[in-house]
C-alpha cells in the first residue's frame, strides 16, 4: 500500500466538510425576536407580580402579520410604567429593537395578512384537537 492512499482513504471516508448554515432573513430575525419577546414578557409577569407596575405594561402578544403590531410595539416603548425594573428596561429594548427592524431594516419583506388590532389583545388559543368535522 503506498504511503499517501491512506490519508486520501480517510479524507474520503470523513466526509464533505461541515456547511455552514445561511444566515438569517430579515423574516427569520423578526420572527425569532417576537417569539422571545413574548416568552419574555410573560416570565416577566410570572416573575415580578409584586411588582404592580408589571401589570401595568401593556399586553405584549405579538403577531408579525397584524399591520397593528407596529403600534402596539411603538406603545409598549413608550409606556412609563417600570422605568427602573432592569427586567423591564431589558424588555423594552428588543422591543425597541424589533421595532426598528421591521420599520426600516426589513420593510419590503414584510408581508401583513391582518389589520385586526383587538387580535393582539388577547393570545390565541392553543388547538390541541382538530374540530370535528361531523359535529
């Protein structure tokens, strides 16, 4: 056997190299953002109830379609309450953040389906079994 063949054997038996993954979308990043955010804002409410400024924050259920989400985004930053709660302050600047991504960094791919601003006041329901459909 010649001495090269077996680290050309092993090189080839390893494997293609590791593809790196494609960075993320502006759709990926608004999405992935809202999601934290709203797993965030209710540990905030889990966590600091006796805090009453908490449950004076407006409601942060977040829907990335809904054209109503800018304003409840661009609410919520402004909204006094909490100003020195490091969780809130923490908050609030991926707010900010989200905010500034959809409105200038990601505009043109943003896609509303909705303008139904009572939507966002409530989260939906989680469906765990499909409707019947005879009933």
């Amino acid at each position: 056997m010649r001495p090269w063949l077996l680290p050309l054997l092993l090189l080839l038996l390893a494997g293609p190299p590791a593809v790196r993954p494609a960075p993320p979308t502006c759709y990926s990043r608004m999405l992935g953002l809202s999601r934290e955010i709203s797993r965030d804002f209710q540990m905030l409410q889990a966590t600091e109830p006796s805090e009453p400024c908490v449950t004076y924050l407006p409601r942060l259920y977040l829907d990335i379609h809904n054209y109503c989400v800018l304003a409840k985004l661009r609410d919520f930053v402004a909204s006094p309450q909490c100003r020195r709660l490091a969780p809130v302050d923490a908050l609030k600047e991926k707010v900010r953040k989200l905010y500034t991504i959809m409105n200038s960094f990601c505009r043109r791919d943003l896609v509303f389906l909705s303008n139904d601003c009572s939507a966002l006041e409530y989260p939906l329901p989680a469906t765990t079994v499909p409707p019947d459909p005879q009933g």
